[in-house]
C-alpha cells in the first residue's frame, strides 16, 4: 500500500506537482501527425495543461495555449496563416512560440510585439506521432526508441482516451501474473457469454496454465527501465523448470510488446492526460525480415481503439480492452492506501520506487534516466525489446526456425488479428501481405 501523500507524489502530473515535473523532461506523444492532415488544428490536453496543435500554412507545428489573450476564445477554432494561427474572433495572430506577432484591428498591428505570449511548446514528428517538450530549456534529444525507426515495415498508430490515471494503466506493466486470468479465464468467460464457439476452439490456453507451478517472481532495473519475469517450477505442476520474461519496461510510461525487427510488435504508451485520464497509444509496427519487402506507407494511419460497444458495455474479446477493464474499473483515480498486496506485485512495488528516484533526482536538480543531452553519443535506434531484434535481422531466418508457425500475432493473413485491439486498424490488410510474404519465405525455404 501506499499513503495518500505518496499516491498523489506518483500519480498526478499537473504543472508543479512531483510527478508533473518529471514528466515534463520527457519528449512526450501526444498526438498522430496524420490528424493535422485531416484538421490542422486539434484541441488537446496534456499534463493537466489545454493546449492547441496547430500546422499553419507553411508547414511549421506548434502547440500554444488553448485560449487567445483578448477575450479568452477557444483557439481550437482558429485559422492557419503563412506563419501562425490566428483568433477566429478578431484575428490576433500566434506564431510558434505562443507570441501575438499581429492584433490586425488595433491602431498599431504589431503593438504587442512579443509582450504578449501564450504558453508554448517546441514539437518534434517521429514515426508519424507528435512530440512535445513540455520542461525546462534546453530541451533534451528526442530519443529514437526502436519500433518508431525501425526499416522495412508497416506501421499504425491507435488510440483511446481512457477515465483512469497513467500510473493505473503503467502498472499493468509490472504485473507478469494478471494474464492467467484477465486474458485466460475472463477472455473464456467472455467468449461463452458472446457465444463465440470458433474463438472458443481456439483460445489460448497458455495464459491459463501459467497460472500453475509458480515458485517465485523476478525484478531488476535494466539501463531504459526494468525488467520482470516469473520463476516456474516443475515440482510445483509447471511442465517444466524454466524462467520468463514480461514485456519490457521503458522509463517512464513506454511498454515494449514483443520487439523491433518482429512481424508483429508494440508500444503501448500511457500518455497523462490530467490526473484522472490517459491518452492511450498502440503503436503497432510489423516488420518484415530479411528478403521480405514490406509494402509502403505514405503516411502512417491511426485509429480510435473502441472501448465500449454500441449498446454501451466494454470490448472485452481482444487482449488490450482487457487491459483497459483492468485499469479504468478501479476508479479515475486510485486510493493505493486501501490495497493488499501479494507476491505478484513485486514487480510493481519496484516500478513505484523506480518512479519515486526519478522524482528525486529531478527535485534534486538532476536529470532522470532516458534524457540523453550528446548527439554524437546518440545511436541511430534504440533498442527496448531485447534480443529478439537479432534474431529477425538475421538473414537465415527463415532457416532458424522463425516464421509463421510462432503464433496468432503473425498470422494476420489467416485471420490472426481478430485476437487484438489492431484489428480496428487500417493497416490490417498491408500487414497480412507481409505475414503472407514470410510465410512463402519460411515455406520456399523448408522445400530447399
């Protein structure tokens, strides 16, 4: 358990809160750059801050705040000049560092000169999202973090806007042990009361046995995050004595499905909208292998992950929604004063801690982990995920054992996504190309 004062330490995020002060020496994803394509103005909300992102007419980005200084209209209905947005009301014009540069209907236009400024934020694009530096200057380098530069692939970029504090949903993360029945015994209980006798056939059972034979589980700090598995144990009814790894933790709100160079891997990132709301991310990237050319993209499209269905209950037959339950059903805001914990939350008293030494150095003046100052010391990709980005970049593959056969999340070409939340996406039919392609691949190889 937590105290109060602790919880709130953790958990909000507002402007000048413990937490809302480590988050803002982050780059931060905020939004699809595809959906300036469709509007280039887009109200958003981030860190408990109201803000607008807007591309004016020559292409530049910014993100200002919500409400003009005249008579406080809402920007989101602004207009996007050469070189700024201007106030629907009476045109007052804002460049990209929040600056009224023009109030066109005052005896003098540039009268307010940079007197006048809204708050402001530099914004970077990378792999089709939008980054915001929300911190003091100068700000650090946005980081290449693997799914997001990763060759050769197909992308998309889903989201949902969630009733639940980003630390609900990132502590997920630290939690090996919720798949046993979150995502075996609910997902069956869900199938029998939709009546869904095909899925049923053929559910996964894994997640279910791995609720038995646990002897012990494991955490440790890795250099972007932490890492957690579970220890099993044939004397206590495993098949077999062998140790797992979760999905990897990447400091402060990025969880790694799987990993880059794979047909099919994720970010799932837990963006703090305010204190009892969370922007939630699926960056879906699905890469072909060596000798497999994925097909293009010229823009990377998104898509709303749906939570609710039209009579108004929760989507619970795809493992991300039963993520989602597991996150929004304790409340916008968690009382960690109340909960009992149990040795499946090692890992999560660890992310915590994690979590409070980052704020410490922050307090302290330092920089916390994952804020990377020298260019020249930067790589070209960073690697969350592990070695199975190695394996796939390997050009016998194939040969090694690696291809379709390794489960549902590469199978899309027969079906495979209608176990995941990626299956609203519009990508889905580009990414069963490329599983269909590595299966000829895998299939032409066996022959020879």
């Amino acid at each position: 358990m937590l105290s109060t004062e602790m919880n709130d330490r953790l958990a909000r995020v507002g402007p000048g809160t413990p937490g809302g002060e480590l988050m803002r020496r982050y780059w931060v994803p905020f939004l699809p750059a595809g959906m300036l394509d469709e509007d280039p103005v887009q109200q958003v909300r981030l860190l408990g801050e109201d803000l607008i992102c807007y591309r004016d007419r020559s292409g530049d980005i910014g993100l200002i705040g919500s409400r003009c200084l005249h008579r406080s209209v809402n920007l989101r209905w602004g207009i996007p000049d050469e070189h700024g947005l201007r106030c629907p009301y009476h045109g007052w014009l804002y460049d990209t560092s929040g600056a009224c540069v023009e109030a066109p209907l005052e005896a003098r236009p540039d009268m307010f000169g940079d007197r006048l400024k809204l708050d402001a934020y530099p914004v970077q694009e990378m792999g089709g999202l939008l980054f915001a530096y929300m911190g003091p200057q100068p700000a650090p380098l946005l980081p290449p973090w693997d799914l997001f530069v990763w060759p050769n692939s197909v992308r998309q970029i889903g989201y949902a806007l969630l009733e639940a504090n980003w630390l609900q949903c990132q502590e997920n993360t630290g939690d090996p042990t919720h798949g046993v029945w979150l995502h075996g015994h609910q997902f069956k209980y869900t199938l029998e009361k939709m009546e869904d006798h095909e899925r049923l056939s053929n559910l996964d059972h894994s997640f279910m046995r791995r609720g038995t034979g646990i002897k012990d589980l494991y955490v440790n700090a890795t250099e972007h995050g932490m890492e957690k598995g579970v220890i099993y144990s044939k004397e206590l009814g495993a098949e077999k004595d062998e140790t797992t790894r979760h999905s990897t933790v990447i400091f402060p709100f990025y969880t790694e499905q799987n990993a880059a160079g794979a047909p099919w891997s994720e970010f799932q990132i837990r963006v703090p909208i305010d204190d009892y709301h969370t922007y939630h991310i699926s960056y879906n990237c699905y890469a072909a292998p060596p000798g497999v050319e994925a097909p293009t993209q010229d823009v990377i499209p998104y898509y709303e992950v749906p939570v609710w269905d039209q009579d108004g209950k929760p989507i619970l037959d795809c493992i991300l929604n039963q993520d989602f339950v597991g996150w929004w059903s304790q409340g916008p805001l968690t009382d960690r004063s109340v909960e009992n914990l149990g040795r499946t939350d090692i890992p999560i008293v660890f992310l915590r801690r994690q979590l409070d030494e980052q704020i410490k150095i922050v307090e302290d003046g330092g920089e916390p982990m994952n804020t990377f100052r020298d260019p020249a010391a930067m790589p070209e990709i960073i690697y969350g995920g592990g070695d199975l980005a190695k394996a796939w970049k390997d050009p016998d593959w194939a040969k090694n054992g690696l291809g379709i056969n390794r489960g549902s999340r590469i199978q899309y070409h027969k079906g495979g996504a209608t176990w995941e939340s990626d299956r609203f996406g519009p990508a889905i039919p580009l990414v069963a190309e490329v599983h269909r392609r590595i299966e000829e691949v895998q299939e032409a190889t066996a022959r020879h």
